[in-house]
C-alpha cells in the first residue's frame, strides 16, 4: 500500500505505541489521514476496513491499558457505512 504523494502533501503516519499522528500529532487516524486512507482504498471500503482493524489490533496490543471501546470509536466509527 502506497500514501498519496503530491506537492504540499505530507503523509500523516502513525507513531506507535501512541498512534499519534506523525506529522500534525493528532490523534490517529487524523482528519487528513482518514481523508487519505478513503482516497487509497475508494474502490476497496472492506480493504479498508480489514487495514484498520489490523491497526486497531496493533493499538490494542501497544496499549493494554487504554479502553477498547475509545480506541474501537477512533479507529473505525468515522467509516462510512457499507453500501446496501
């Protein structure tokens, strides 16, 4: 999986064990990360959704002590919904 490059555009990666963003230091995803991650998998929303599990997973693991259902909410209720 390739980030979108383009002139003025920083990919917004995140650092674990935190899961903050790289570049703006927000909470990851982060606004231009989700906008990103939308545009790389436009045709591929399940892809999507298996990549941030595995993301949600690996914060899971980074972070025993932080609420499952907080890090659930970050990772994937900003998805939008499945087509019918």
């Amino acid at each position: 999986m390739t980030y979108l490059f383009f002139a003025g555009f920083r990919p917004h990666l995140p650092i674990r064990p935190l899961f903050l963003c790289r570049t703006c230091g927000g909470k990851w995803p982060c606004q231009p990360a989700r906008l990103a991650l939308l545009a790389m998998f436009q045709d591929d929303r399940q892809g999507l959704r298996l990549h941030l599990a595995r993301k949600l997973l690996t914060a899971l693991a980074d972070q025993p002590c932080t609420d499952t259902a907080t890090l659930t909410t970050r990772f994937l209720a900003w998805l939008p919904p499945p087509p019918p």
